[in-house]
C-alpha cells in the first residue's frame, strides 16, 4: 500500500512539473536537477522558495526562470543563487547535470556533507560559491576541471583533507578562498600555476610544510592569507616580488628566520602581519618604506635589536603591534608622526624609554606593561585613553653579574694588564670601563678594536676569545678587530641575538668560521678578514639577510663560494679576496643588485664570470 502511494505521488507530481515546465522550456534534465535541489535541501522550510512550491504539490505552475534564484537562458538553467536562504540536508549529484551553469551560490546555509565530485561535470561554471555552510570531507579533485572558474569560494565549512593539486588546472581563477576549514598537508606547489589570481585564502586550517616559493609567480595577487596554520620554515623571497599586494597575513604560525628585509619592496602593502610565529632577528628599517600601511604585526616572535625610527615614516599606520619580542633601547619619538595611530602594543620586551606620546590624539590603546621605563615615562603617557600598564620590569642582579663575569673573563682570557688602554677594568662601575657601553644595566656596546685613540692600532688584545662572550645577551656590537687573539671563534657568539655588528678582523684567529654566526639574524656588518681561518664559508651566512657588509678576505678559507650568499640582497660589500676558494663564480651573486664593491681576487676560481654579475647595476 505505501509503494501504491509512492507511485501516484511520484505521478502527480511528475504530471504537474511536465504541466508548467513546457511554459519555461527548460531542458528536462536541468528540471529534474532542480527537484532533486529541493528535495534533499529541505525545500518545504526554506526562507524564499517562490515558484518552487509547485514541487510540493501547490501553488500554480510557473516558467522556471521566475523562480527564485534561477536564472535561465534559451532553455537551459544558466544560474542557482540561493544564499541564506536555510537550506538543510545535502547537495545533490544531480547538480553535476546543469552543465549549462555559470552561477552556483548556495553560501551561508545549513548544508552538510560532501562536495559532490559532479560539480566537476560544470564546464561552464565561473562562479562557484558554497561558503559558511557546514560541508565535510575533502575537496573533490574533479574541481580542477573548471577550468574556466573565475571564483572559487568554499571557506567556512568542515572541509578536509588535501588541497587538491588539481585546483592547479584552474588558470582563470582570479579569487580562492579556502579558509576557515579543516584542511591539512602542505600548499599544493601547483597553486604557483594560477597567474590571474588576485586573491588567495588559505587562513585558519591545519596546513603544514614551508610555504612554496611558486606563489611568488602569482604577479596579479593582492590579498595572501595564510595565518592560523602549522606552517613552518623561512619567509620565501619570492613572495617580496610580489608588488601588486595589499595583504599579507602569516600570523599565527611556526615560520622561523627573519622578516625579509625585501619586504620593504611591497609599497602598496596595507596590512602586514607576521605575529605569532618564531621569527628572530632585527625589524628592518625598510619596512619604513611601507607608507601605505595600515596596520603592522610583529607580535609575539624572537625578535630582538632596536625599534627602527623609520617606523615613523608610516604616516597611515592605524594599528602597531610590537609586543612580546626581546625588542630593546628607546622607543623612537618618531613614531608621533603617525598621528593616524590608534593601537600601539609594546608591552613584554626589553624597552628602556618611552616618549611623550599625548600628541598621538587618534590613539585609543597603549599598552607599555612589562618593560623597563621610568617612572617618568609612565606618568606622561598616563593621560593617553586606553593606557594600560600592568607594571614595569627591573633588571635583575643576576643580569647585572653575568655581563660582568663575561668581561671579567675577556679580560683575563685576553692579558687586560697589558693592554694598551684598560680603563677601569676590575675596579669602576661596568659603565666607567674603557670601550664598553651600558644600558640599564646591561652591556650593550663592547669596542676594543682601538687604545681611544686616532691611531686605529687596536687595544694589544691577547689570547684566546671566552666562550663567557656569549652571556652578553644585550650586545649591539662587539669589535675586537686589530689585537693579537689567537684561537677558535667561540660558537656561543650565537646567543648574541641583537648583534649588529661583529667585528673580529686583523688578529691570528684560527680555525673555522662557526655556522652558529648564520643565527645571528639582526648582524648588519661582519668583518673577520685577516686572520688565519680555515674550511669552507658556512653556507649559514646566507641567512644572515640584514648584512650589507661581509668582509672574510685574507685567511685560508677553501671550497667553493656558497649560493646561499645570494641571498643577502641588501649586501653593499662582499670582499672574499686572497683565500684558497675554488670552483665557479655562483651565478646567484647576481642577486645582489645592491653591492658597490665585490672583491674575489688571489683564489683559485675557475670558469667565467657570469653574465648574472651584470645585474650589479650599484657595482662601482
């Protein structure tokens, strides 16, 4: 009897749709689809369902292109947009048979379920929009064969899996939004492919990997989202040739390294946010080129060295976001020409004095907690609304006692009674002792390349370099150039994390450059020539991206020049000469389109010199 039911149910209804469905003269096919859209989406409780009604049984036949969210041209439905419109249940396969289809929205529903792999039958689809939904499983492959997709839009969703590598067909794809899912593995390398992209979202899932250096051929994009994943890795350099973006967000990650100074080449920029991630070194003072930004996040990173005073440059700057660093010294008074600033975070790092900053009329929030200001300071920025200050840090006497003991036993490891100028040493205040700088506290400058005086004969520095050296955590610069040490490089100068300057030149030190100095992120100058090293180049020293002077000539270096030192982009001087380096000029020196001076003479180099040495335009 309920069979019986089904059959003149199934009739009646059938009779109806064929009734009307000669007055719009869809194709049959696209028809059906139609109904199995309503049937398995809960078509009775939609929000809007006009015209539809007659697949219930009521209401009157009407053409199909009046009904709602149907679009139709010359007898085939050539567009579906029903957003927020409740519909519950799952899409149906039947879908894949409006092959005629442009046009598919069905965003900010209740669906559930899988992406139906005949979607992929689509072939004239250009739009396809299902976000905010609560669709599962992962992405079907077949997606890749619409081929013509101008917009792609799935974020919000329980989606899973991988990214398909296939979406890597889909060359007319101008927008790409992924995010808000479940999606895990890496970024498909394949999504390089995609030249008309503009805007690319892959926020708040659970990717993992590097990020691919392919996405730097996407020369169109304008907005990169891929914070909140597990990305890990360095910062590409090929993303900082990409100078049409707007946006780029990669908070909230594991990336490691530096932020590229590079960077600053993107002045279109408008959002930079690289908080939440493990990036180490120096803020670069390019950034300061970014005149169009509008917020900037470094938050919650290893970075370290001082707040550039070309942030204030930043002139549109809304947002400042600084906080949990190991940023130290002043916070630069340049920063009130950014009167458009409302939020300004530097609260948790190493900052030793605030300026006045009531002139900043737009800010609302100021957050200075946990570093180390006066008293004095505070009570002037008291007055700013939203100021907030959970208390101020005091250095510890244990600081205070390593950087002593560190120089204590520089000074014993190296003959201090013989020197020429040892001021002090042993018997003042660490900040009365000859060639050392203290700030709060803490020894931030230690300069013994000279006895104070024009001669430039160093400060007869003897001996072996301690390994204590490394307990000065404070340290901007250390020159130890123009004495007589002897021995290895300590590898612990790796600790020395806001080192900007390193030099150990003109002494008899031994051994090999330690690949621990490629850590050293925030070293502007390295300068370890004339001494009596050994081995290879640490290939290391290509991260050191903020250096504009490498100076290691006249030692005993050997092996071939790394390529990694390509990659010091903002490089002014590369002087190598007079080592026992061999093999061919690496054709990635070219990429040092900043050097004046490069200097690779008296080694055993052998091949031609690469047309790429053409690029050095700056090359005097």
């Amino acid at each position: 009897m309920i069979y019986f039911r089904r059959i003149i149910y199934a009739f009646i209804i059938t009779s109806i749709f064929y009734a009307y469905r000669s007055k719009a003269q869809v194709n049959e096919t696209d028809s059906l689809a139609l109904v199995a859209l309503y049937n398995a989406t809960d078509g009775l409780n939609w929000g809007i369902r006009t015209g539809w009604e007659i697949i219930n049984g009521t209401g009157s036949p009407t053409p199909i292109d009046t009904w709602f969210g149907v679009g139709v041209i010359g007898g085939r439905v050539t567009s579906l947009s029903l957003p927020s419109n409740q519909l519950t249940g799952t899409i149906p396969a039947a879908l894949g048979d409006l092959t005629d289809l442009s046009l598919l929205d069905l965003n900010n529903n209740q669906l559930s379920g899988p992406i139906p792999t005949e979607l992929g039958n689509l072939t004239s689809l250009t739009n396809l929009v299902l976000r905010f939904n609560q669709l599962s499983e992962p992405i079907p492959a077949a997606l890749g064969d619409l081929t013509i997709l101008g917009n792609l839009d799935l974020r919000g969703n329980q989606l899973s899996g991988l990214i398909p590598s296939e979406l890597g067909n889909l060359i007319n794809l101008g927008i790409l939004f992924l995010s808000g899912n479940q999606l895990s593995g890496s970024i498909p390398v394949q999504l390089g492919n995609l030249t008309n992209l503009s805007s690319l979202f892959l926020s708040e899932n659970q990717l993992s990997g590097s990020i691919p250096v392919e996405l730097g051929n996407l020369s169109n994009l304008r907005d990169l989202s891929l914070n909140e994943n597990q990305l890990n890795g360095t910062i590409p350099n090929s993303l900082t040739s990409l100078t049409n973006l707007r946006d780029l967000s990669l908070c909230d990650n594991q990336l490691t390294g530096s932020v590229l100074v590079q960077l600053g080449n993107l002045t279109n920029l408008e959002v930079l946010c690289l908080s939440g991630n493990q990036l180490s070194g120096s803020i670069p003072v390019q950034l300061g080129s970014l005149t169009n930004l509008t917020f900037l996040g470094l938050s919650f990173n290893g970075l370290s060295g001082s707040i550039p005073l070309e942030l204030g440059n930043l002139t549109n700057l809304s947002g400042l976001s600084l906080e949990q660093n190991q940023l130290i010294g002043a916070v630069p008074a340049e920063l009130t020409n950014a009167m458009t600033l409302h939020r300004l975070d530097i609260s948790f790092n190493d900052l030793t004095s605030l300026p006045d900053l009531t002139s900043l009329t737009n800010l609302s929030f100021l957050n200075v907690s946990q570093n180390f200001f006066s008293a004095v300071d505070i009570s002037v920025n008291a007055g700013i609304p939203g100021f907030f200050n959970t208390g101020q840090r005091t250095r510890t006497t244990g600081d205070l006692e390593s950087d002593s003991l560190a120089l204590v036993a520089l000074y014993n490891a190296t003959n201090g009674s013989n020197w020429t100028n040892n001021t002090n040493w042993l018997i003042g205040s660490l900040s009365t002792w000859f060639g050392v700088t203290v700030t709060v506290d803490r020894v931030t400058n230690l300069a013994l390349n000279d006895d104070g005086t024009s001669s430039f004969n160093g400060n007869n520095l003897s001996g072996t370099i301690p390994p204590e050296i490394g307990d000065l955590t404070l340290l901007t610069e250390l020159s130890l150039g123009q004495n007589q040490l002897e021995g290895s490089i300590p590898a612990e100068l790796e600790n020395l994390i806001n080192l900007n300057v390193l030099t150990l030149s003109s002494n008899e030190l031994t051994g090999t450059i330690p690949p621990e100095l490629g850590n050293l992120t925030a070293l502007t100058q390295l300068n370890l020539t004339s001494n009596q090293l050994v081995g290879s180049i640490p290939p290391e020293i290509g991260n050191l991206n903020s250096l504009n002077f490498l100076v290691i000539g006249d030692n005993q270096l050997n092996g071939v020049i790394p390529p990694e030192l390509g990659n010091l982009t903002v490089l002014t001087q590369l002087n190598l000469v007079g080592n026992q380096l061999s093999g061919e000029i690496p054709t990635e020196l070219g990429n040092l389109i900043n050097l004046s001076a490069l200097e690779l003479s008296l080694n055993e180099l052998t091949g031609s010199i690469p047309p790429e040495i053409g690029n050095l335009t700056s090359y005097k």
